[in-house]
C-alpha cells in the first residue's frame, strides 16, 4: 500500500538550503539575485529558486522579477521561525511516507500502519516544537558570528 507522495514535492536536502538562503537574507535590506545566493551556498540556481518558490508561496520571503529581480525576507529574521520554513516545506511527509510504504494491507499490517501513523505524527510534531524555538535571527548569528 503506498502513501500518497504528491502532497510533498520538498526534496529533504531543501530544508538546509531554505535555512542557509534565509540566513543570507537577513543580512541584505536590499533584493538579492537567487545567482547570488546560490553562489553564496556553492548550489544551483534553478534548485534554489525552486526551494525559494516554496518560501515565497508561504510568505516568508517576497520575490520581484526581471532584470533587477530577487529574493528578500519579508518579516525581520527575529519572527521567522525554523518551524515555519520546515512547515513551508512539508519536509516531514516524506519520512512518514516512507514509514507507510512498507505496510501491506492485512489485519496485522493495518494495526502496524496505525502504530507507525501514531509515532510519525508525534515525531512531526516534537520535530516541529524543537524548531519552534529557533528563528532565521538566531541561526544568522550563530553561524555569521567572528570566531575568537
């Protein structure tokens, strides 16, 4: 029996090049070229610009187009919330369709499936709770901060 797949197209590296492009944001006030960041990163832009579409559907970042185009954030980094890109991603499906994959369709199977239901969900959500405590400001400054 296989779980729907379609409801998450986030690849799970996404989730780290969303955070590190998030954090390279918070640095520029001004619009910043997705070949910049992807420079920044030493990634591709048309990946990047993908993993951005998604940030920007969630309004987390604001887009312009054009010759001039780019990224910026749209709220101050203190207010953005690492729970809230991972949400933005739905990172967290694929695991728990990879987890239901395995389960066939017999009573033993079915009381399997629910039991692996119940430990995705509550992995999800203590996932979602620990990154709760973390915003793109904090990261930024963990990261970018000079060595002593």
């Amino acid at each position: 029996m296989k779980a729907d797949k379609s409801i998450s197209t986030a690849h799970p590296k996404w989730f780290g090049l969303s955070l590190q492009a998030l954090v390279i944001l918070s640095q520029k006030s001004e619009i910043y070229p997705s070949a910049a960041i992807a420079d920044c990163l030493k990634s591709e832009a048309t990946q990047l610009r993908r993993v951005l579409a998604k940030l920007a559907a969630a309004q987390l970042i604001e887009t312009r187009e054009g010759r001039d185009g780019g990224y910026r954030l749209k709220r101050p980094p203190e207010t953005i919330s690492l729970a809230e890109v991972y949400t933005a991603l739905k990172v967290g499906e694929p695991f728990c369709s990879g987890m239901l994959d395995t389960i066939g369709i017999h009573d033993t199977e079915l009381k399997m499936k629910s039991a692996f239901t119940d430990i995705a969900q509550e992995i999800e959500q203590r996932t979602i709770d620990t990154l709760q405590k973390y915003t793109i400001a904090q990261l930024a400054e963990r990261t970018l901060s000079k060595s002593s």
